[in-house]
C-alpha cells in the first residue's frame, strides 16, 4: 500500500479531524503544512496537481485526488471501517459532521470580522443552541452512533476542543459532550499524538482570525 499524501496549512482548522483520523488508523502517511508564507505557492501550484475542485486540505491515495475536508473524512472512514453501517448510519453520521461544522463556520466567519468582539454577544444563544443539539443527540452513547467509533467523532473532538477554548467552561451544562471528548483523547493512538510535538497547538483558525489566530495562544489573564 502505498503512503497517504496529506497536505494543508500549518494550523489546525479543517485538518486537524484528519490528521487525528490517519493517526487512529494508523497507516502510513506523508504531511505537507504549507506555511502562512507560502500562500502565493500554494496559489501558483494548486491547478497544476490534477485536482477536480483544488484546494487545501487534500489527500491522494494512489490515483485518487481528493479534496473537500467532509469529502476526505467520509472516504476514509469507508475505506477503514468508520463509516457505520446501513443506510442509517450513513444518514446519522453525515447529519452529525454537517451540524458540527455549522457551529465552527458560523464561529468562523465572526472571527473573521473586524467587528468580532461586537458580534460575538449576538451569536453565544446559537452557540449554545448547537452544543445542545449535539449533546441531545449523543446522549448516553459512548460515540456518536453507538459504541463503534465513526469519522464523524473526529470532527466531533477537535471541535469541542476548539469550542472550549472559545467558551471555556461551555461543555459544564452537558456533562455527556465532556465525557466523550475525555474518553476520545485518552485512546492510546489519538493519546500519543497529542501529546506529540508533531501534533499542532495553534493556531486553531486562520492566522488572520480574531479568535484562534495569530501565531500563539494569547496570554492567561
């Protein structure tokens, strides 16, 4: 088999699910991070790889040339057996990554704007809105669908993790959400590469974002 070739920005945003998830899989794979100053690269390079729709994160695996990060989660997640099974698996799963990552985008594209520290009093009641259809939907299960892992509880990781750096303290009303995130770091794969210093800190978001930017985490007040 040969190796997965990986690549997106040195920073963690829509990467870091799938970097968790080649690391949980544990095959062999190579990781380009394009740095911030490599933009105008990146930008040259992109339509000469032989992408339908080129953009970063991407992953080839052999002649195929994938991109989209819910693109490269379900794949793997077929080929590697995170993908349920049946037709409601498939349903719950893909519901579940799409309503996650609404949370992130919507927290995304506020922290973006110069008006951020403005903006964000208005968006904490959908914030927390979505936190509780995530934890009304995990419920007493161990992962999303059940007891079996999926790809979707990857995104569902680095997301909370996000999340509580956004909001700290904002998994206390649902105790369900802070369990699975402990229980899902303490697997001895996903473990070992966070505490690894291959595994990124931050950023958490675009460099330019007014929350998880810039190049390090902000002082402790």
């Amino acid at each position: 088999m040969s190796k997965y070739q990986f690549a997106y920005w040195n920073l963690r945003g829509l990467g870091q699910p799938i970097r968790l998830m080649l690391e949980y899989i544990g095959v062999p794979y190579d990781e380009r991070r394009f740095l911030h100053t490599e933009k105008e690269q990146w930008f040259a390079d992109k339509y000469n790889l032989g992408f339908d729709f080129p953009n970063l994160p991407y992953l080839i695996d052999g002649d195929k040339k994938i991109t989209q990060s819910h693109v490269i989660t379900m794949y793997l997640g077929k080929k590697h057996g995170l993908a349920g099974n049946g037709d409601n698996d498939i349903i719950k799963i893909a519901m579940a990554e799409g309503a996650i990552k609404d949370i992130r985008s919507a927290i995304s594209k506020i922290t973006l704007n110069s008006d951020y520290e403005k903006l964000r009093p208005g968006f904490m009641p959908t914030f927390f809105k979505g936190l509780e259809a995530l934890s009304k939907f995990l419920g007493d299960k161990k992962y999303l669908i059940g007891d079996k892992l999926c790809y979707a509880d990857f995104v569902l990781y680095e997301n909370l993790d996000v999340f509580e750096v956004f909001e700290p303290g904002c998994l206390d009303k649902y105790p369900n959400l802070k369990r699975f995130k402990k229980d899902f770091e303490s697997l001895p794969k996903i473990k070992a590469y966070l505490e690894s210093d291959r595994s990124i800190k931050w950023p958490l978001n675009n460099w330019q974002a007014k929350f998880g930017g810039g190049f390090e985490p902000p002082a402790k007040k």
